[in-house]
C-alpha cells in the first residue's frame, strides 16, 4: 500500500493482476474458464483500469477470499471518491465511447451461467413489463418503480422492455442502456456490458439498443408519458429532501404529440435559458411555476400541468400549491411573474449547465438514407456504400452485416450467414461511421436475421 501511495501523486498508477482472482468477498471479475483474446481486447477498452493479460485457463476451485485483495479495493475506491470530489463533471464524450461489446459476438465469452449469478436479473424478462437498473459503482441495482422515467445526467441504465406480439405466447424484448450527460466512461461501459449479459441470459432474444440524453429514440420515448432529467446521480450523495428544503430548479419541457409523451430537462435557473415558444416549470418545493412562452402548443401546456400536478400528488408533507403564468396574459406588474422570475438569477455556481452544446445538429440538408455494407468475403474486412435513397428489405444479404442510416437512428443487421470476424466487427464499424459523421449522438440498434426487425422495417418505410 505504501508503495502505491507514493507514486499517486506523479501520475496514473495501474494495478494488475488476474482478472480471474477474486477481491474480498465480491465475485470473480470473469466467471470464465477461458479468457479470450476478443474478450480481453473489448474489456480493455471498454474498462479504463483493464490494461493486459496473459491468455491463461482457469484451474482454481478457491473459494477464500483474500484480505490482501479487499485492501486494494477498498483503496481503489477511496482514491476513486477523492478524485470525483476535485474533478469537474465531464460531459459524454461520444469519441470515448466503447461499443466494442454492444451486440457483438464476445457475449459467447460470457457464458450464460455467469449471467445467472447476478442478482440483479433475478426475475428479469419473465413477465410482460417494464424494468429499470441504474449503474452503481459497476454494480446493477434496481431503480425503484415510482422513479420509472425519471434519470440523472451523472448516471447510465439498463432498461428491458418485455412485451409479446397479438396471438403469441412468447416473450420478446428490447434491451436499451441509457448513457447520461455526465456519466463516466465506466459507468456507460459497464451498462454496455452488462446490457450484453442480460441478452445472453435471455438467449440473444432481446434487440440491444443505445440511448444517449438527448438524443433517445421513439421508442425508449414511448415507454414513458413523462421523461425527466435531473441533474446529479449516484456519486452526487442525492437524497430526498423535505418540501421547505428543496433547492429551487428549473425544467424545460419539450413535448413530442405523436408518441403523447414529454421530456422534461433541468436547466440552469438562468432567464436567458427560457425561450417563449416553450414551457417552463420552476420547482421551489412549496409552491410550483409553470410559464408557458406564447409560442407554446397546447399539448406541450397540457402535459406540463399534468406533470405538476402529478409532482404534487407524490410530495409528501405541507401543503403545495401550484401557479400557472401565461406569457401573453402576464403584466410586468404581475405578483406571481415577479416571484418566478426572482429564482431566475443563474442558479448556484456548481449547478450543471444542460446547454446545447450538447445537441447534435446536423447542418446538412440530405437527409438521404443511405444503407452499408460490411464483407470480408474479398479476403479483407470491406466497408463499402451499398445504396442510398429508396431502400427496402430486399437488399439486405444474409451473408453479409448491414448498417443502415436512416438520419433519426442508425441500424446494425446481422445476417445469418455472416462470417464470425463480420459479426465481431459489426458494432466497431458502426461507432466508427458515427465518429465521422454529423450525428455521433444517434440511438443505435441491433438486429439479428430472423429476430425482430420490426422497427427496422419501419424505418425503411417511412
């Protein structure tokens, strides 16, 4: 321990060790007879501390934990602690981002019976549903229930869908992890990984998508009749508060009519954030603002009202009262106005900043969709544009993986066919494609021939 503590201060310092041995009373890292190569590769870019290994099978039946091993880590994660509290909150950084494990073929390295030892997905997928698990410390813990559509930007999450189709029995699933504004790399990375491992546990059933705030598909949307953001997250130390103690924030709420659902974000209580053809809620805990900009649509001031009055309904202890301030009817004399407007004075100096620097935006004008082809039927790994514009079913070739661009999401197809480096090198080439282009930020998918595609097919279509 000495010897680590004194090189701390100089620079990085990396523990290695076998990633098979155990650590205190926590679980083999890997609970795998053999480590691959694929599988050490992905692990080291997906886990900022896994750096090298050597490629060795697993003999031990040792059931001891060791003392020496709990020391490491419970070093690890008190320098961990120290250092979140001097860092400022980084932003995701989709250049970071791993998806070396997102849908690719290494979940055979992680053998169904590893999966089944987490606790986590006790229960998973079983019955029609919904089910949320936040990302804690690498660890999968449950979300509770009446938190469902409600996130932090300092946080990642695993959420399953289970639904089945008109006339069947059998179960189907769509498995999404979410990655927050100011979630870690290894937050986001042990969401990718262990959203792999529950589709390994339910027998690559599951379409595997990628969310990241912001940018969510219509779909991860349509779970949710309010979808709030808030800022903060596990390593925040949140815990609820009192009505009279609530720190005031600010919400924007964005409403999307088709799929009648709203996204509410907490921005900086700042007057130069509030645009008039929005709305805005002002939480001051006792009583709730709600401003509609005139340019606001119906939908938008309707589904705002139902989000207050659902807040109130859920806060416990005095009584909370709610104000509704219409920008075209309000005078600048207008008590409530002022009183709104008195929180609107840029909000504490560490309260994080949901600004569009963080929207993606697409300068170009084509919106052509555009459809890849990825081969090494050639001898060597091609990436090549296979057709652009009117694109359908029909040419897609089960030998082969495609990535098709619609320009709202970006799709994975893996045909039946495809050859075991394609299918590896499927999820890398994609986030590759995403690195260069406008829309990094896009909702990725993942589809298997002969699993579900509806959502595809329906993107072709439209």
């Amino acid at each position: 321990m000495s010897d680590v503590a004194e090189f701390t201060d100089k620079g990085v310092v990396i523990i290695t060790g076998d990633l098979n041995s155990r650590c205190g009373l926590g679980r083999d890292f890997i609970e795998s007879d053999v480590l691959s190569r694929d599988l050490i590769d992905s692990l080291s870019s997906v886990f900022s501390y896994v750096s090298d290994v050597e490629l060795v099978t697993r003999r031990s039946e040792d059931k001891v934990t060791n003392s020496f091993g709990r020391g490491i880590e419970n070093y690890q994660l008190n320098q961990h602690k120290k250092m979140a509290g001097l860092r400022k909150q980084k932003k995701y950084d989709w250049k970071d981002s791993n998806l070396a494990l997102f849908g690719s073929d290494t979940e055979r390295e992680v053998k169904k019976e590893s999966a089944q030892t987490e606790p986590a997905w006790n229960k998973a997928g079983e019955k029609v549903g919904l089910q949320i698990w936040r990302i804690e410390k690498f660890k999968v813990k449950h979300w509770p229930k009446n938190e469902y559509g409600q996130f932090y930007n300092g946080d990642s999450y695993i959420i399953l869908n289970t639904y089945k189709e008109p006339e069947t029995e059998a179960l189907l699933y769509d498995v999404h992890f979410w990655i927050g504004k100011y979630s870690t790399q290894d937050e986001y990375g042990t969401a990718a990984y262990k959203t792999v491992e529950l589709d390994t546990l339910l027998d690559d059933v599951p379409v595997q998508h990628r969310e990241v705030q912001g940018h969510e598909s219509s779909l991860f949307k349509s779970y949710f009749k309010e979808m709030t953001i808030l800022n903060g997250g596990v390593d925040s130390g949140f815990n609820h508060v009192k009505p009279e103690e609530y720190k005031p924030r600010l919400l924007h709420v964005h409403g999307e009519k088709k799929i009648s659902s709203i996204t509410v974000t907490q921005i900086r209580r700042d007057k130069s954030k509030i645009d008039d053809t929005d709305v805005y809620i002002l939480d001051a805990g006792l009583t709730i603002y709600q401003w509609n900009g005139k340019g606001a649509n119906a939908f938008e001031k309707r589904k705002a009202q139902e989000y207050v009055t659902n807040v109130k309904s859920n806060r416990t202890g005095k009584a909370v009262k709610s104000v509704v301030i219409d920008q075209e009817a309000s005078s600048s004399d207008d008590e409530d106005l002022k009183e709104f407007e008195g929180y609107l004075d840029g909000g504490e100096e560490d309260e994080s900043d949901d600004s569009s620097d963080f929207v993606q935006v697409d300068q170009s004008e084509d919106k052509t969709k555009m459809l890849f082809r990825l081969s090494d039927a050639g001898g060597s790994m091609e990436f090549s544009l296979e057709k652009s514009g009117n694109i359908s079913m029909d040419d897609f070739d089960t030998k082969d993986v495609f990535i098709f661009d619609s320009k709202s999401e970006l799709f994975v197809w893996i045909g039946k066919a495809t050859s075991d480096a394609e299918k590896k090198n499927a999820i890398v080439y994609a986030h590759n494609y995403l690195q260069k282009s406008k829309t990094p930020l896009l909702p990725v998918s993942c589809f298997k021939e002969g699993g579900n595609t509806k959502a595809l097919i329906s993107a072709l279509a439209a």
